[in-house]
C-alpha cells in the first residue's frame, strides 16, 4: 500500500509538471503541424530533466510524512514497546533513500543532459521546417514571440520577403521598428539560429 501511495504521488507530480512545461510548446505542437512522434520524443525528453529532481524530492516527502505520521499515531511508541527499537526501523528507509539517491544521480549525469541536448535540438528542428508558417502576406502575424511582422509579398520557396515592417519588442527596454524593401530568412543549424536578414532597410 505505501509503494502504491509512492508511486501514485510521483507519477502524479511529474504529470503536473510535464504539463506545465509542455504548455510552451503549445503553439510548436497545435500551430505548426507538429506529429505525433515529435510530441512523444517532447515528452521523454522533459522527463529525463523532471525525474532527476523530482523522484529525490518525493522521496524525501515520503519518509518525512511516513515518520511524522507514526510519531502521531503513536505508532513509533507502540513498536518500542513491541522491542523494535528506533536503529532497526531505519536500515529499510535508508537502504529506499540510497536506491533513489543513485538511480537520481545517474539520470542527472547521463539521461538528463541527454534530454536537455535532445529537446533543443528537436526545437530547433520543428523551427527549422516550420519558420514560414507563420508569415502571411498583408498580414499582421507574430511567427515569433515579441516579434510583429508585416509583409507585402513572401515566397516560401526562396524565404524571401518583400516590403518588410517589423516591431521588436524581445528587448523590454527598447522597441525596435524596422523598415525594408526585403528580408530574407536564414537558418544556421551549427549555433541553432533563424535570422532575418534585411536588404535596403
């Protein structure tokens, strides 16, 4: 019953959590034709990030409330007087601690640096295939986050754009509006970048 109890409160956390995280790549997931496949690899690669704390966290939880809850109950007196004594209730809490402790190490040092590369680059990549998609001609779009763009004629073949206005606002300090007669997108995979690249501006 309490590794049911355990196991049930971690799976529920990390669910919470995922969630929250996945929430940023809402717009990645429903906007721009994300599949399914994608949104799994998504998935297993924010886990190996949320697992590393949480499963040592939860754990943690666990014992202190398991052992705030027979100290309440009068449970740890009743084992006294049973003749268990406190040091031979520790070695199981110690023994699950430790197997915790070194499964969450290694997601730490191996699974979630893994992870993190894995999510960036699949980011990137969705962005790569997808950053046209939302560019549309005459019309005000924000393809990007604190990015508004206007255009008067896109080509998606060539990514060139044609009489160019765009507010910058990525900068909370200063807006940034660019005027140009074209713009043209440029991915850079090596350093994981999209640039616009504007002409006569």
């Amino acid at each position: 019953e309490a590794w049911a109890t355990y196991s049930a409160t971690v799976v529920k956390v990390i669910c919470i959590k995922v969630a929250a995280r996945m929430l940023s790549s809402t717009e990645l997931c429903v906007g721009r034709g994300m599949g399914v496949i994608e949104e799994i690899g998504m998935v297993v690669y924010v886990l190996t990030d949320i697992l590393a704390f949480d499963l040592t966290a939860e754990t943690l939880m666990s014992v202190v409330v398991a052992l705030l809850r027979l100290s309440i109950e009068s449970e740890i007196i009743a084992l006294k007087s049973s003749g268990i004594s406190l040091y031979q209730m520790l070695p199981p809490v110690v023994a699950f601690s430790l197997l915790i402790f070194f499964i969450g190490l290694s997601i730490s040092i191996f699974a979630a640096p893994w992870g993190n590369r894995a999510f960036k680059d699949l980011i990137f990549k969705i962005a790569e295939s997808k950053a046209d998609i939302g560019i549309k001609e005459r019309v005000f779009c924000e393809p990007f986050d604190n990015l508004v763009l206007y255009v008067n004629n896109f080509s998606r073949r060539e990514r060139v754009l044609k009489d160019v206005f765009v507010v910058d606002r990525r900068d909370k300090d200063v807006t940034n509006t660019i005027v140009a007669e074209e713009g043209r997108i440029i991915i850079r995979p090596d350093e994981r970048i999209i640039t616009i690249y504007f002409v006569r501006g």
